[in-house]
C-alpha cells in the first residue's frame, strides 16, 4: 500500500515549487490595494515554503489568514503545512485534531476556488474524522528513520532528512518511499544552489535515487514525475519529455501525472492533444436484452459521401456485448473475459466497436462511395492504421470498466503507450 505521506506531503514538494512560484507573483497582483505589510508578510511565507520551511512558514500563515480569511491560497498553504506537522505530534488525541484542523482550512481553499490538483490529493488523503497517518513499513526502525526524515524536512532540514532517507532504504532497500524521498532532496538542494557545479551534481544525484525508486517499482508513477521536473528545471527539456511520459504510462488515470507534460509544453510553446473523434452514437441498456441505440441524424442519411453512415456499426457491435435477455453474460463478454461474473464497458468492446466502423469506411472507399472523409473518420483511420487504436481508446476515451483495462495491456504494450504521446499526442 501507498503511504498517504506520499500522496499528501510529498506530492507537494514539486508541483509546489511551480504553484508557490505562481503564487509569490500573483500576490503582488491580487493584494496591491491591501495593507503592505500582508503583501511583504505573504511573499516571506511563500519564499520560506519554497525552502522546504513549513515550520517557520505555518505562523505567518496563520496570521494572513486571520487578516483575510478570503485569500485561498493562503488557506490552503496553512492547511498543508498544519497537516505536514501533524505526523510529529504523539498524543493520538491532538494528531487527530490538528488532521481536521489541516481538513478545515483546505476544504476552506476549495470553497474559495483553489483549483490545483495537489489540494484534492491532500484532501483525499485526510478522512472526514482526522483518521491516522499511515506507516511507512512495519519495521519500527525503517518507520522511525522514514519519520525523523519527515520532520527534518518540515523544518527545512535538507541534509539530515536526506540522511535520514538514506538510512531508511539502507534497512529495506525495496521501500520505494525512501529512494523517492532522498531524490527530492537533491532536488531541493539543486533548487536552492546558485552554485553551477554543485547545481548540476545535485540534479544527478537527484537522478540517481529516483533510478532506484524506479528500480523498485516501475509502475508507480512518482519517480518519473519528480524526475522530470528536476530534468526540466534543469533545462534538459528531452530528457524530461520522456519522463513525464513515462509517468503517464505508469498511471494514466492519476490526474497529478499531467502537470509536467503540460509545463513542458509550455516552455516548449507545443500545442497537445488527442486526436479529435466524435462518436455520433451511444448505447444504452435499462433492462437485461433490452439496448437502446441512438445515431446522429448525419450519420443515419450517410449521404454526404464523407463516410459517416460507418457509425451506424458503431452501435450495432457494441449492442453484441450488453447481457442476454435471461440476464446472462453475451457471449462475446464470456469468451474474452471469462473469470469476470459481471459485464463492464470493456477494451475489448470498444476496440472492436470501432474497428467495425474502420471496415465499414474501407467498404465505402472501395466503391468509391466516400468524396471526402469525416475529420473524426479519418483520425480514427489513421490510428488504427498505426496500430494505435486500443491505446487512444484507454488514453482518451477511458471509463470506469475500460480503466479496468490497462494494467494488462501495459504490461506488453509499454513502448506502445509511450509512442502514442511522442507521435501523436505531442507530435514528434
């Protein structure tokens, strides 16, 4: 299991040093008709923040937030660090109070329309009763390593809690937390330095602790990410391409994987995106043996020779996989998933829903039937020509039961996964 410190605290430390660099200039834009003194006070908290100094940060904050209680930022900057110094306090009592005290002033930056997906992770991580900090091994060494590492970092403690880290990986070296936290520390040296030299060993070595948390789990995404952030500080903007992808390949459906693809664009002044396909039909079931198919107009007249009569078997194939009347599974669902009691939209589904409207394109062509292709029929042409059809389909158009999906093609389509971003998405 995923420590909640990794969700809470340490997903932070990254997509912090953007959003609190965003939040030191917009203060000066949002706070010019209020006192100075909050203007100064605001940017000194931010400032000691980005120095990992949440401590000496959590007074100012809560000052500011006394003086204006409608400054989401600062509330969420307060709820976080109140929540980071929670996991020091002892008494079971007190700990849980200062989680809902963290959860009060977050819930209070929601309101006040703070948007970053680090304060849903944050929030997601607090249960509405406080709950407990997890463990981070049940090896009370390790745990008390992991800890002491967590509080030197709180206090802005980069070298000890570096150690600390460092020592933890040393009892067990499979606890991914451990590699991943000792990387970030390097990468916050290297922030910090204004020193080239020691700048740059510092984003190697950086590189290196995020290697071994990789080591230990490729399919856990938050070593790629971290990584890629210090490779695009650093201004090896390749390099971090390829990590931000590869943290998407990891998981897709986490929504935290997309911010560094996107500050990457960005700096690159590249356009993203998926291809654009609109499906102008849509299957529905309220009752076992009973599927209602609803087709777009167009695609029903088929008569403008730009292929979109093709969607009508869109429908007609997915109907073939919705239960029997009897409230049994179809057989096209029993076949391809057989140890699954249940239907669920799947890959396999979709994939072939598609495919169907791909031959009935191919048909038309070659009767000479289309005059020009459908923009949304002809992305879906292409992708299925590069043998990259199932990968928009889990990339762009999952759901609950296509999700399902992923971790099974990943396993034997990873450099698959990865070209769809690099050739498609991004564009080369």
């Amino acid at each position: 299991m995923h420590s909640q410190s990794l969700t809470a605290k340490r997903i932070f430390l990254n997509a912090g040093l953007v959003i609190i660099t965003a939040m030191m200039f917009s203060a000066a834009v949002r706070v010019s008709a209020q006192d100075t003194d909050y203007a100064s006070e605001r940017r000194r908290a931010m400032q000691l923040l980005d120095e990992s100094k949440m401590i000496e940060a959590l007074p100012i904050l809560e000052k500011l937030a006394v003086q204006n209680p409608k400054d989401g930022e600062v509330q969420f900057f307060l709820g976080f660090c109140i929540f980071a110094r929670s996991r020091d306090i002892k008494d079971p009592a007190l700990h849980k109070q200062e989680r809902l005290r963290a959860r009060g002033y977050l819930m209070r930056a929601k309101e006040l329309g703070v948007t970053e997906p680090v304060l849903a992770e944050v929030l997601a991580s607090i249960p509405p009763d406080g709950g407990e900090a997890s463990k981070f091994s049940t090896n009370p060494q390790v745990d008390a390593a992991m800890n002491d590492g967590e509080t030197a970092y709180t206090r802005g403690e980069i070298d000890k809690a570096l150690a600390f880290y460092a020592r933890a990986l040393q009892l067990d070296p499979k606890l991914y937390e451990a590699a991943l936290f000792a990387g970030d520390m390097q990468f916050k040296k290297a922030h910090n330095s204004t020193d080239a030299a020691a700048r740059s060993a510092f984003f190697d070595s950086a590189g290196e602790w995020f290697t071994k948390a990789i080591k230990i789990d490729p399919d856990r995404e938050t070593a790629y990410r971290y990584w890629g952030d210090a490779l695009l500080e650093y201004g090896k903007d390749d390099e971090a391409r390829t990590k931000f992808i590869e943290a998407i390949v990891a998981d897709p459906y986490n929504k935290m994987v997309y911010n560094g693809i996107g500050r990457w664009a960005q700096k690159k002044q590249v356009q993203i995106g998926h291809p654009r396909i609109d499906i102008p039909a849509t299957v529905t079931s309220k009752k076992a043996g009973e599927t209602t198919i609803t087709v777009d107009e167009r695609a029903l007249k088929g008569s403008d020779g730009d292929g979109s009569s093709a969607w009508m078997m869109y429908g007609i194939v997915r109907a073939g996989w919705l239960d029997k009347k009897d409230g049994g599974r179809s057989e096209k669902f029993a076949r391809t998933y057989p140890g699954e009691a249940a239907y669920r939209h799947s890959l396999a589904e979709e994939a072939e829903a598609l495919r169907s409207v791909v031959e009935s394109v191919q048909t038309q062509t070659k009767e000479k039937r289309v005059k020009k292709l459908d923009p949304s029929l002809d992305n879906l042409m292409k992708l299925n020509d590069d043998g990259l059809l199932e990968v928009y389909i889990l990339f762009a158009r999952p759901d609950a039961g296509i999700a399902r999906d992923y971790r099974s093609y990943r396993k034997v389509n990873r450099a698959k996964l990865t070209r769809y971003w690099l050739e498609v998405v991004i564009g080369g």
